[in-house]
C-alpha cells in the first residue's frame, strides 16, 4: 500500500521523539510535517530538538522544518503528543479542520463521544467517533490512547475478565520518570528516592482502566462495575512503569486457567497490524520478573509482561504486570490505534469526508 503521510504536534517533547523512532521504516505511515511551540516554529527540526532516544535522528527528519502548529498545511492524519491543556484547545481545531488525530493526551480521554481505545481490548468502542461533532462537519474526529499506566494493567485485566469477571482491583504503580517527560523530575528529587505523588495520575488510572473495560451501550460506554484503587509512585527507572496488582474475581480461577487465559489472549490475530505484539500478554515465570531493564522491549516494547503470579490473603490473586511506558504508554499506543483505524477505512479519504 501507498505510505499516507501523517504529521506530529508536539514533535520535539520526549513522545514526540518516539513517533519519529517508531515511524522511521512504518510500511503504512510517512512523517511528512511537524509541528511544536512557537519558539520552535520555523527551525529545522534537528535545531529545534533535544534529540534523547538510543537511536540516531534521522537524516531527512533532521532536515525538516517545522511548521506553525496549525491545521493550514497539515496532513489529514496527526499523531498528537501534546500536554493536556494545549490539547484541549488544540486537538479540536485539527479535528475541525478534517483532520484525523490520534492522541496521547488526556484531555478529552473520557468525553462521552471520543474513543478512548487500546485494539486488543475494546477495539469495538471505535464507533463512537461518528458522534463527535467535527465528523459530522468535517469528516475530521479524535481518538485517544489511555494513560501510560492504565495500558499495561488494562492489558493483563481484560483477559481475565473476559473469562471470569473482575469485581475488585488494587494496583500500586512504580512509574519510570520518563513518563514526566523532558527534562522530567529533577535529579536530586528522584535518585535514592520514591516520589508517593503524581498529579491526577491516581485518577486517571482509576477512571480509564473502568471505561476500557467497559461495555459500549447505544452511543455511550457504560463503565466497569468494579471497584479500583490505585496507589501511583515515580521512582528512578528510565522506562518501564511496574505495577503490583492484587485482584478479586467474579468467578473462581486456578492459577493454570489464568495463564491459559493470557497466553489465548491474542485478538488481533490474523489482522497483520505491523505494530501489534503477536503475544501482547506475555508471561514470566521467574521468581524475580518481570523487571524493567530485562522486559520493557518485549513484543518490540508492545507487550505487557506479568509475572509473580500467586494468590492473594486479601483479594483472590496478585501479580505483577510491566510496560514500557513511552511506547505501549504512548507513541506505541498510538500508532497502533492509528493502524487499527486504516484496518475498518477510517483513513481512507472517502470515509473520511463522507
């Protein structure tokens, strides 16, 4: 197929970066315009950023100018990584303008007609974007990605509760600090230290782990009836947001019918989706796994991996779930929305601006 063009917002900030790594050799996608603050405007690209990836800038996307973060001269597909209140009076001007954008942000994760989508787990809440306003105007729509933390635990949840139902949820994060973005946490605030605190992280994971898990009704998606409690914690890791995850299901489970019911989990099957993980639930069964460092880049940093399986005296089960926060957490997650919607049409042009 021909390679659509696709613009970044918000391409010099740390999710930005990776848009450009991931999207460098993408058989679907081609950056073709980048966008960012206005002191960057009119820069070229390699000028205008602090590059801070393990792989090379590309050549020619160093060469890049980048453009006024305005929809004139924008491609119809935009990968949008940009903090929420920008996004919030941003995003709908692209949209407005026929645009398609794929978004990392989180402020418009939980309006009532944007898709708030990870395809493994409820690829069937896609519809609601033919209620957003700006489809119906424009042909242009949004979709989101949830919060870096709620994409891994959302992943190892939704098999189990496929199969047993899930009632209660304890989670309690220990979050890389490239979640912070760039520069991040300051240096003497994070080495030697834990920081108990992330601002309306706690909330976010709580609020969207329940709407993914949720059922779409008509034109809305009826949340999880479960409870969910999160503790959310940074802590001196680069990347790979850890999780320890204790849970109480509807239905009894043994400890073999749940690692059947991950190692199954694969629906995007057959689908050929260049950045889905064939396994995206990924068990280990090392007493001291998963840990960051060894398991983030597993499914080419795609896969959620769950270890320490075991039962818990409080609830029924706990375990412990990793994910590399800036690509499945973010730019990855993103991308394979994005992938997902070229699969129904909702790229294509015609659709598009019907």
């Amino acid at each position: 197929m021909q390679r659509q063009k696709i613009g970044i917002l918000g391409a010099t900030g740390m999710v930005g970066q990776r848009f450009i790594q991931l999207l460098e050799r993408h058989p679907w996608f081609e950056v073709a315009w980048l966008a960012a603050s206005d002191k960057s405007s009119g820069k070229l690209y390699g000028d205008a950023v602090k590059w801070k990836l393990d792989t090379a800038l590309p050549a020619h996307i160093a060469e890049m100018q980048v453009s006024p973060a305005t929809p004139e001269g924008a491609p119809r597909i935009i990968f949008a990584a940009l903090d929420s209140d920008i996004a919030r009076e941003m995003e709908p001007k692209f949209a407005a303008a026929g645009c398609a954008v794929i978004s990392n942000s989180s402020a418009f994760r939980m309006q009532e007609d944007v898709p708030l989508v990870i395809p493994e787990v409820n690829a069937n809440h896609l519809p609601l974007l033919e209620n957003q306003s700006w489809r119906k105007q424009s042909g242009g729509y949004i979709v989101t990605n949830p919060n870096c933390s709620a994409i891994g635990l959302v992943l190892a949840l939704k098999p189990l509760e496929e199969r047993f139902g899930i009632e209660s949820i304890f989670v309690s994060t220990m979050q890389a600090v490239s979640g912070a973005g760039y520069p991040g946490v300051a240096s003497l605030d994070i080495m030697g230290n834990v920081v108990p605190y992330i601002k309306s992280e706690e909330e976010k994971m709580q609020e969207e782990t329940l709407k993914l898990l949720g059922s779409l009704r008509g034109s809305q998606v009826v949340s999880l009836d479960a409870k969910i409690s999160a503790h959310c914690n940074r802590v001196p890791v680069e990347d790979g947001h850890t999780e320890s995850v204790s849970i109480k299901l509807r239905k009894p489970a043994t400890r073999e019918q749940i690692l059947a019911a991950w190692s199954e989990f694969k629906p995007l099957a057959g689908q050929d989706l260049p950045t889905a993980p064939a396994q995206p639930v990924e068990f280990v069964a090392a007493d001291d796994r998963p840990q960051p460092r060894l398991d983030r880049m597993r499914g080419n940093g795609m896969a959620a991996t769950v270890g320490r399986l075991r039962p818990c005296t409080l609830l029924d089960w706990k375990f412990t779930v990793l994910s590399h926060n800036t690509i499945r957490g973010a730019a990855g997650a993103a991308l394979l929305n994005a992938e997902l919607l070229v699969s129904l049409g909702k790229l294509d042009p015609v659709a598009v601006l019907a």
